[in-house]
C-alpha cells in the first residue's frame, strides 16, 4: 500500500477517514449549491464557512490585512504587564501565551468544571525538539520560518528577532516537564489559589492574565506542571520585552496563517507539514476547505452525516455487542487470582458503571448564536473561537454535562473518558473494516470488538485506574 503524497501514513483508520471525508465534502458542497437554505440556519452556516475558505480572490486581495489590528495592539503592549494581559486576551483568539489555561471536569469532583493551567509557549513539537540533537536540522529550520514569517509581516531585525525567540522558547523548553512527567495524574493535580499561585511564581502577573482571560475571580485553579511555573515565570520577567512582542508577532502570524493569502499559507505548509512531519504534498484547497467547516460547525455537520450514513441497526448491534464484551471481561475479573478481594470488587462496581456512547449524542450543539460569513474567512475562524471559549466560560459555575461528547459523529476514532467513566464511538468508525451490521459477528467482534476492548482496557491502565466508577 502507497502512502497518498498529502498524508504522513496510511491504514485501515485513514482509509475510513478518506471515506467520511468524502461524504463530509458531498454533503457540504451540496449544502452550497442550494438556493432554498433558511438565513441562519446550521446548514446555512456550514455552506457559508466553506464558501469564505474557497473565496480566493478575496483572500488573496486581503493579503495580510486582518493581521493589522493585532500586530497593532502587540506593538502597544511595550511592558510586562501589558503583554501578559494580551496574552490573556488571546483566549479564544489568535496569538499565543507562555501559560495554556481552559476549563475541563474537575478530576477529584467530576460533577463540577475547575480552570486549569499548564506549561505553554513553545512553537515546536515539544521540548525535545530544542534540548536533543537529533532534532537540531528541525530547530534550524524552526528558526528560518519564524524568520520567514516575521519578514512577510515587515517586522523589525527578523532575522535577529527569530534567533532572540527561539533562544527565549530554548529556555521556556528547559523548564518544560517531560512527556512522561506529563503522564503522571497525581503529579499533575495541584490546587492552587491565583494569590498563591502569584507568590510561588513572581515574575508574571497573574491576576491581571486571569482576569484578561475571564476568569480572575476563580476562588480556585488546578495547575499542572507546579514546579516548571517558577521558572517560566522567571524567564518571562528576565526577557526584553522587545522579544516578548516578536514572539507574539511570529505567533499570531502563524495561528492566523492558514486564513490568510497563499503566501503565508504555504509557508506555514512547508514547514509544519513538510518539514517537520514529512509530508510532500499539500491537501487539496477544497478538503481544506471542509476541515474549515467542519472545525467550526462539527456538530451540526454530524447530525446531518448521522442522518445519512448511521442507521439505527448499526446502534442497536454495537449496543449488543459493548455489552457481551462487558461480560466477558467481568468473568475475567472475577477470577483473576492475582487480584486481592478488595481490587477485584472495584473493578468490578467500576467496569458496570462505564457509560456507553455510541453513534452520536442525544443532544446537538446549539450554534444559534455563532455569526458566521461567506466572504470573511478571517473573521469567521475569529468569532469561531470566541464562541467556543465563552461557552466554556459561561459553564464554569454549572455542573459537568454528562451528555457531551468530545468527538463529532463524522470523526474515525474512538476514546475513554475517566472523568466520566465513558467510552464512545462515533458513527463514522462504525463501518467496515471494522464494523457491519450485516456481517458474520466473528467479523465485529475481531474488528469493531478488538477498539471496544482497548477502550475499557484505558479504564484500567495507568491514568485511568486512577480513577473509580464515578470518575473521581
């Protein structure tokens, strides 16, 4: 089997995924060539997303335009505390900050949200890719592409200013956990106050990030990396602001870079893609145009795809076969004799209370109050990430909606959540070679059956043993 020139591997996963995404695109080109949608209307929104991607000529004559307004309030946050509280103004938006923070399920109370935050900041893969010589080609060409990116938005010395960033991210690398630290639940779990927060850490304004993102009144916060904050913080205080604001600059450039001109897209391309992952073709503009769409409006593209391509047959028979497989694995566990008795018993009460998703979810998204534009590419991606981070803002003080899921229908994958205890299969895996309603059940339980088990198999690995049935 040949691997397609626009990808960077190939199987039985990546086939299912060419497949839904040519189904995703029938549908949405469909979508835009129709004269009697609803102003307003999901489907309306989905074909005007996809229309502002494919508007090349207005993209191109915007050229790098839509970045004014930002490279502008950049240039005017000229001290520390201005360009922290820009960083927090970014949430949502384009630009980039040296702290990620978001809302996710509290991991010792999973009935309740908590704002979380961790190590950030770096525009390679992760920390290896400065500290290890076996990544040095890549750090190199790293360099020469915020060089490039820097130069086509006419910023001052880009060639100093690229060396002076990636010196700055080397340093933020340093203090970066490992992968395996990042692996450890227990590690990662530190409840913090931001007051505390902000007297273990100076060198960073916290209150005023916390509040330029929205969530400076939180009475508490999880951070994840506690010992690495420290020492970002003090790398951040000891950096001339001039590199804070290149470093803003190369970032902001490179979020926004695949809605703007082809010049800024293609380059963003041949490193990320290219360079770094090994990719010799770029993706047809029309599939990226999908992907566009798709990533703002999911949900309302896979309550149309469900309509289409999942029958109800297809949910009935996984129903059955999830809980064969249940049983199975509960006869196991009661007579494994290396478990003690009190093991054995909180395996089993945590393997009957998984929760089944299968198909898709039983309440869609609302995108009501999501503007979306077929002539502002730019915009849209924009209001698309203001949507998404207020309505995880707004749900803070609410409790964990259980019923939500973290994939879309047309997505060809699978996952197990501890926080809910959940596992869940979108439609779009559940077709052949890994499931068919009409098939022998030897065939689904080698195929579709080896992803259930390896789903419930997360819930008692290493992170998910972490947590009991009720996700805690």
């Amino acid at each position: 089997m040949q691997i397609p020139s626009d990808r960077t591997s190939y199987g039985s996963f990546a086939l299912l995924r060419e497949l839904s995404d040519n189904r995703v695109k029938a549908m949405i080109e469909g979508l835009t060539a129709r004269t009697d949608l609803t102003a307003g209307s999901d489907e309306q929104k989905i074909a005007d997303a996809y229309r502002s991607y494919m508007d090349e000529a207005r993209i191109e004559a915007l050229d790098a335009e839509p970045l004014k307004p930002y490279l502008a309030a950049i240039r005017a946050a000229d001290t520390h505390d201005l360009a922290a509280v820009y960083m927090g103004e970014t949430q949502g938006r384009i630009g980039g900050s040296i702290f990620g923070t978001g809302i996710t399920t509290d991991q010792k109370a999973p009935t309740r949200y908590v704002v979380s935050t961790g190590q950030s900041g770096l525009g390679l893969p992760n920390r290896d890719y400065y500290l290890e010589q076996r990544w040095a080609e890549k750090k190199v060409l790293y360099q020469a592409y915020v060089a490039r990116m820097l130069g086509m938005i006419g910023w001052e010395n880009a060639e100093q200013a690229a060396a002076d960033i990636v010196a700055f991210e080397t340093r933020i690398a340093e203090a970066h956990w490992t992968p395996i630290q990042n692996r450890n639940r227990d590690e990662t779990y530190n409840e913090y106050t931001i007051a505390q927060l902000a007297s273990e850490a100076p060198g960073f304004p916290w209150q005023a990030y916390y509040s330029a993102v929205g969530v400076g009144e939180v009475p508490r916060l999880i951070v994840r990396q506690d010992t690495a904050m420290p020492k970002i913080a003090a790398i951040y205080a000891e950096t001339p602001i001039a590199t804070i604001q290149a470093w803003q600059a190369f970032h902001t450039t490179d979020d926004a870079a695949p809605r703007l001109s082809r010049r800024f897209a293609d380059a963003q391309w041949e490193f990320r893609s290219r360079d770094l992952n090994g990719q010799p073709m770029q993706r047809p503009r029309d599939k990226r145009g999908i992907t566009f769409a798709e990533g703002m409006l999911g949900e309302a593209v896979g309550r149309q795809y469900v309509a289409e391509y999942f029958p109800a047959e297809s949910k009935a028979k996984m129903e059955e076969l999830v809980a064969n497989l249940r049983i199975a694995l509960g006869n196991r566990i009661r007579n494994y004799s290396w478990m003690s008795a009190e093991t054995r018993a909180a395996a089993e009460e945590k393997l009957n209370k998984f929760t089944v998703k299968i198909g898709y979810p039983n309440k869609w998204r609302d995108y009501s109050a999501l503007e979306v534009r077929p002539d502002d590419l730019f915009g849209n991606a924009e209001r698309a990430g203001l949507f998404q981070w207020n309505y995880q803002l707004n749900r803070l003080n609410d409790p964990v909606d259980k019923t939500e899921w973290g994939m879309t229908p047309q997505t060809v994958n699978a996952y197990y959540n501890s926080t809910n205890n959940e596992i869940v299969f979108p439609a779009a895996i559940l077709q052949p070679p890994f499931f068919d309603p009409d098939a022998d059940p030897a065939v689904n339980y080698g195929g579709i059956g080896g992803v259930i088990g390896h789903e419930i198999g997360h819930g008692f690995d290493d992170q998910g043993s972490k947590s009991d049935g009720d996700g805690v």
